[in-house]
C-alpha cells in the first residue's frame, strides 16, 4: 500500500505519472491507482445500478503462473454478470512486453479465461503489439469503443 501514496504525510507515488484516487462506493473504498481505472470503476458501479451486471471489483483476483519471470498477474477488475458468469477487465495507458507475455501466458496455462483490454485514448501501439493483443484478448476496448470483440453494453 505504501506504493499507491495514501498515507499521511507521504509524497504521492506516480508510476508512469499516474495520479491514485481513492473513493467509496457504497460503504467499500476503492484505491485506483490512476484516473482512468477510476473511471472505468464508475462506469462498471453504473452498470450495477443498472442492473446490467451483478457485481465487479478492483485487484481482487490473481493468476500465478509457473514462469519464471512472471509469476504472477494482479488482474484489474473482475466482473460476476447477471449469470454468474465471470470477466476480466485491465485498464491500460500503454501497453509494454510485459502485458503482451501475462496474456500469452494465461492464454497458454488457463485458455478458458478471457481478458479484455481497456484503453482511455486509441493506444499508441505498433500493428504488431495490436495484433498480438487481438489474438490473446477476448477484446481491446479504447475510448469508448471496441477495436476487437463486442461493444460493452450501455456504454
């Protein structure tokens, strides 16, 4: 926790200039670690009250991979639809190697799983890393719109 800057009289801590927020949604405190998960928060806490999912939360579930490497991923948000079925979502400002190996991996370990990418603005990737991303991911969401996949709903 030390990392995310919430404690008193400590200097914010920005990775990739990330500013954290924290806030509370309905009685559970939420700390993103930067705007843009904290946006993707309140459009999946608007899709709960709309009843158009059943619940979601924030870094509440890992994958541990046998790797060496990468041993583990602390996936975003996770999403329990109407019918109980299960997503996995990651916010993304830029995507580096790292992302492209966790998805390649999980993809490999767990191929019953399916992440969708979210991005804030068009991600300034190469055709390559898209390419890869579309492969690996159940879907690429930036700005609103999908580069791969379905629309999500109401959005």
């Amino acid at each position: 926790m030390e990392k995310l800057g919430f404690e008193k009289n400590k200097r914010i801590y920005r990775k990739f200039g990330n500013k954290p927020v924290m806030v509370c949604y309905e009685g559970k405190t939420y700390k993103f670690r930067c705007q843009g998960e904290y946006h993707w928060g309140n459009y999946l806490e608007f899709l709960k009250k709309a009843k158009e999912i059943k619940d979601w939360d924030y870094e509440s579930h890992t994958f541990e991979f046998d790797n060496i490497g990468i041993e583990k991923w602390l996936i975003d948000f996770t999403v329990r639809n109407n019918d109980d079925t299960i997503e996995y979502y990651e916010w993304k400002g830029m995507v580096q190697k790292s992302d492209i190996d966790k998805l390649k991996l999980l993809n490999r370990e767990r191929p019953e799983v399916e992440v969708t990418y979210v991005f804030g603005s068009k991600p300034k990737i190469s055709v390559h890393k898209m390419g890869l991303l579309e492969r690996y991911c159940k879907r690429v969401i930036t700005n609103g719109n999908t580069i791969a996949g379905r629309v999500p709903k109401s959005f």
